[in-house]
C-alpha cells in the first residue's frame, strides 16, 4: 500500500511539474484575442430563471445556457466586509453546508458591488466599499491595463452611472466607491480607456426630461461643460489645474474623448467608422430605465412604457464592439446590466424582468458579433454577475430553503418572492465560450450541493492574466 501511495504520490508531482511547466512556458494555453465580459449586478439564478419564463415559457433558454457553454457556479464575497468602530470585520467566506441547511446564512458576510468588481477585474478580494486599491491601499492591476500593454483597445459600458461601482472598478483605484467626482476624473484623465459609455447625466431626470443640473454622479460642472463641448481639446484647465487625457491609441499623441448623448448618437456609432475614443452619457439621470416613473398600478413588465430617448443596453453593446474592434490587437471590454440589482433591492418584480432581458439581449448582441465579425477561436466571453441581490426565490416558507421561482408561462410574470432587500452571499451563475472558457473548468475546485462546482471572483482575472500576461500577475 505505501508502495503504491508513493507511486501515485509521484504520478501526481509528475502531472503537477507538467502543468507548472505548461502555463510557466504558455504552451498549449489559450490566447483570445478578444475578451467580453458581461456583468448582470446583483443576478443569482432564480433572476435568470424568472427572466427566461416570462420571455420563453421555459428555463435554460439564455443564449449563454446553450449546451456548448461551460457552466460553473461563483462564490463572491468579499475580504473584509466593513470597519465597524475601527475593527476590520473580515469575511467568513461561503460554507455550502451552512447555506444548504439554513436559509438565513446568505444574509450575512455578503459582497458589495466595489469589491466584487474589482475581485472580477484584478484578482484581488479588497474591503466591500473599495474600488481597484488593495487591503492596505495598494494600487491593484487591471484586467484593462494588461489589455492596453498588449496594445489592445478597452471600455466599460453599464445601464447606470458609468462611476457607479462595477464601471470604476475596472479601470479606476479610489478608497471609497461613492467618490464620484474623483472617480469621474480618474477615468476620463488617468486612464487609457477608449470606451466609456454610462449614466449620470446632469442635465436630465430620471424620465429623460431636462432638468436642474445635478453633478451628482459626474463631479466638477466646469469639467463637464468642457469634455462635452466636443471641441478636440486634450488639455481642461480648471481652478488652477490641468487635466490631460492620456494617449489611448498607443501612438504617442494625447486621444481627447468625443463626447456622445442622443440615442441616435448610440444607434449610429454601431456601423461605419468611428472616432478613436467615445465618452458616452445618455441623456438620463441614474439608469436608462428602472428609475423612470411607473405609471400606477403597473404590475408586469412593460406596463410602463420605456423611456424612447435612451439607448438600449444591447445598442451601447454594438456601438462599443464596433468601436473596439477596429484595434487589430483586439479588445476588452467589460458590459454591466447595473439597474438588475437596483430593481432587486426595490424587490421591483416587473423591473428586474425588463433590466434582465435587455441584459440578455445585449449578450445574443455580442454573440451575434462574434459569429458575424470575429470567431469562437478568438473571442472569450464571459457571463456572470457580482452578487445575488434581493434573495430572490418562488413564493413560500423555507423548509430548509424557498421553493424555486414559479414558471406561469410565456409574458406571465411568474410566481416571486422576495425575501431580503440587500445582496446575498449565495452563489451565482458563472457562463463562458471562447478561447480560454475551459480553463475555468479546473479551478472549480469547490463543490456546492445544490450548485454544483464553484470558482471563485478572483478566478476570473487569475485566469485571464494567465492568457495575457503569462501568469505574471
Ligand atoms: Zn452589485
């Protein structure tokens, strides 16, 4: 027996140096040229499965469901989830046993959207409110930033402010995920981002009407007024101070950002050429649709018309891969469906459906590029979400846990609870094809009973600096 254990003990060092040998050496290993990556904020599964009975009748209908997708599921909680009176109170992580048999566990130790964003964008787990900066405020690396040293173009694209947690933490280093005025100036002058596409215009409610400048999401009105003049300027002098845009194109020239509002703007930028950096801000307040004002007793989706004059995520989605993909290096991007966790902490049923499937509609969106314009050997993309919100399930009592979401068939909204008005620590959904995708495959060293195999959020970026970066972050 101790032979044989030492023989086996053997066959697996030997298996181990051949896989340290093959990612150290980057043979065999994947390289896509091109990486999508979808975020729906605050999406367990019991959001997917209510969203694809009201649009299909049916479950397992998502485009990102398919059978030749890799299926995982994703533990999302945070490192240190807050200081309490100067304690650190950190994280007890996600036990499968305790959420298996008592349905308040996930209600604790949950992740917030900062944290979770920059887990997903740099591999690290950091305090719940911190964007892109580490435990001791360490400035954290960037899946965008190994994308721009390997020549290739970037965004960020989200259906809420574009300095709201998940945009900023993929590209900008801020302590505290509410400075949004820092966090503004960060990313339109420290980064190199070609894309950045969000809400938060102050010159708009949220119905899309005009109305009393409100700063709020976009910091310093002088800043602003200027960026949005669309005058070619690479140089903001304000109060004292110059701001530069970087050089976002790699040819050694400053890019200035071109300023886009109107829907058609959006709509047009998805054909044809285009200009070399896009900073696009609907002409809306806080999201393009789930803030807007409900008509009364409006009960299922739709029951309120959409708002016309905003784009669609699935429109941002096209005119951000047409501008991307003019690179011949290739692209990140990262695309979040934001307003699925704003409806989820509103418990808003109807809202979740309609933010889910344009969420979904902007995934068979990037599909369909994919198949038209570039091709499953070069493209990865990724669908998953930051933390489960709401405690969505199907309507009852826990016994140990809530029955799953009712199917009442297809345009019925279909049988939901909710049983908390905050995120959760539950696992969620992980989806991914392309290049790369299977890779996944062999961290989900973790087994949930009711889930399955489980990665965790900072697998994501360890994996793809593995393909980018040869592991050297
Ligand atoms: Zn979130």
């Amino acid at each position: 027996m101790i032979i044989k254990f030492k023989a086996l003990r053997s066959l697996f060092l030997l298996l181990g140096l051949f896989l340290f040998v093959t990612v150290t050496t980057g043979q065999n290993i994947p390289v896509p040229k091109n990486i999508i990556f979808f975020i729906s904020d605050g999406m367990g599964y019991n959001h997917v499965d209510a969203t694809s009975y009201y649009q299909y009748g049916d479950s397992g209908a998502q485009v990102y469901e398919s059978p030749e997708w890799v299926k995982l599921a994703m533990a999302t909680y945070p490192a240190v989830v807050a200081i309490d009176n100067g304690d650190t109170v950190f994280a007890a992580g996600y036990n499968p046993r305790m959420a298996k048999t008592d349905h308040t566990y996930v209600k604790s130790d949950y992740t917030g959207s900062a944290a979770a964003a920059t887990a997903m964008s740099t591999g690290k787990k950091v305090h719940a409110r911190s964007i892109g900066l580490g435990l001791k405020g360490d400035t954290l690396h960037h899946i965008s930033q190994s994308a721009k040293a390997l020549g290739k173009s970037t965004g960020v694209v989200a259906s809420v402010p574009f300095t709201h947690a998940t945009p900023a933490a993929f590209a900008a280093h801020q302590e505290d995920r509410a400075n949004y005025g820092k966090i503004a100036k960060y990313m339109l002058f420290d980064t190199k981002l070609d894309v950045i596409m969000g809400t938060g215009h102050p010159e708009f409610d949220n119905n899309g009407k005009p109305s009393k400048p409100d700063y709020h999401y976009v910091g310093c009105s002088k800043i602003w007024q200027k960026i949005t003049a669309n005058k070619g300027k690479t140089v903001f002098e304000v109060n004292d101070r110059a701001y530069r845009v970087k050089d976002a194109t790699g040819d050694g020239n400053p890019d200035p950002w071109h300023f886009i509002q109107t829907r058609e703007e959006f709509i047009k930028l998805s054909q044809g050429e285009t200009p070399p950096r896009i900073f696009g801000v609907p002409q809306i307040y806080s999201t393009l649709q789930q803030a807007r004002d409900r008509k009364p007793g409006s009960k299922n989706p739709y029951d309120t018309p959409l708002i016309e004059s905003v784009p669609t995520l699935e429109e941002m989605t096209r005119a951000s891969l047409n501008l991307l993909s003019r690179n011949p290096n290739g692209f990140f991007v990262m695309i979040e469906g934001g307003a699925v966790d704003w409806a989820a902490h509103d418990n808003e049923s109807d809202c979740l459906i309609e933010e889910q499937i344009d969420f979904n509609r902007s995934v068979e969106a990037a599909v369909e590029w994919i198949e038209n314009n570039s091709s499953w050997d070069e493209t990865l993309i990724i669908v998953t979400s930051d933390h489960e919100c709401g405690y969505l399930t199907g309507p009852g009592d826990p016994d140990p846990l809530y029955p799953p979401v009712v199917n009442n068939g297809k345009g019925n909204l279909p049988g939901m609870q909710w049983n908390h008005d905050h995120h959760t620590n539950k696992l969620v959904p992980f989806y991914a094809k392309g290049p790369g995708a299977e890779i996944f495959k062999l961290f989900a060293g973790e087994y949930d009973p009711v889930r399955g195999p489980f990665i965790q959020n900072t697998t994501i970026p360890a994996v793809i600096f593995m393909m980018w970066d040869n592991g050297s972050f």
